[in-house]
C-alpha cells in the first residue's frame, strides 16, 4: 500500500454506515491486519461491538470491547486480546486511544460520529501502526461539520455517501 485511504463516509442514520465500515473491516481483517473501531460513547462502543459480533458469528473474526469502564480483569484481557492479535476488531470509545493500548498490527481506523472527536485524537490511533506502514482510516457521521466539509473540500478527506435503497414494488 503506497497511499493509505482517508475517507468520510456519510449517510443518514440507519443508512448502512456500519455494514459499510465491516465490509472495509472484514477485507483488512483477511489480509491480516486489525482494525480499531471508536465510538464517542460507551453505549454506542457496547451496541456497536454487539452488532458486530452478530453480524460476524461464525465467521471466525474476534471482536474485543474496550471502554473505561471495564474492570481491570476485563481491560487487562482486552488489551492482551490487543496487543497479541487475538482481537481482530477493537471496538472502543477514547480508552483505546490511551498510551496503554498497544496493536499488533493496525491496518484501519474507523471513527464513528467523528465529530465528536479531535484531530489529534483520531491520528493517534493512526500512529500505533508500525512504522512502515500508515492505517487506513475511515471516518462516518450522519451530521457533517463545517470543518468536515472543509477537509473533503480541500483534499484531506475522500468522500462516499451511505444510501440504503428498499424496495416497494412488493407493497
């Protein structure tokens, strides 16, 4: 990979957004590499691992939690789960951005709700990749922000739009 991807992907709520991110998630995974998914809240973290751990069942890709609000035996076997590779997808809110969190091999980033994020705070999950290597990073919101839209403008940021299409033919 010469140019990791950045990209914003926008739709609205119920959209597809997620299903999209497992889908980028799912080819990074089968190429042995892992994925960070954050989320802005603990409840979003939890409902978002627990879709993902559905939508997965059987498939033979591990998905770990990671919030501050674990007790230490859970936060100490999310981050062995972490750092070894066990853990195919680490869904989280800002716990797994702390100094603590090691990857075993980060390929991709997925920031949901991104604006609830910083600059910053988003890139330093990018930096726990190896040194050769920058992840990919896939940013979702279903409400862009003027500095959104400034970075899609100027060339920081790719865009795609999430749409759910539905058949009515059959009503």
């Amino acid at each position: 990979m010469t140019t990791p991807m950045s990209m914003l992907l926008q739709g609205d709520v119920g959209s597809g957004k997620t299903v999209v991110a497992l889908l980028a998630m799912l080819r990074v995974v089968d190429s042995g590499l892992q994925c960070a998914f954050l989320a802005p809240t603990e409840v979003l973290a939890s409902q978002h691992a627990d879709t993902l751990t559905g939508l997965l069942d059987g498939l033979g890709v591990t998905v770990t939690l990671l919030t501050g609000s674990m007790s230490a035996a859970e936060r100490r076997s999310a981050l062995l789960d972490t750092v070894s590779g066990t853990a195919d997808i680490v869904v989280g809110t800002h716990a797994i951005i702390q100094d603590s969190v090691e990857f075993f091999d980060l390929g991709l980033v997925v920031v949901d709700e991104q604006h609830r994020f910083g600059v910053r705070q988003r890139d330093r999950l990018r930096e726990r990749a190896p040194v050769d290597r920058t992840p990919h990073l896939l940013v979702m919101t279903a409400t862009p922000i003027p500095r959104t839209v400034a970075m899609t403008m100027f060339g920081d940021l790719s865009v795609c739009t999430c749409l759910l299409y539905t058949s009515r033919a059959h009503e």
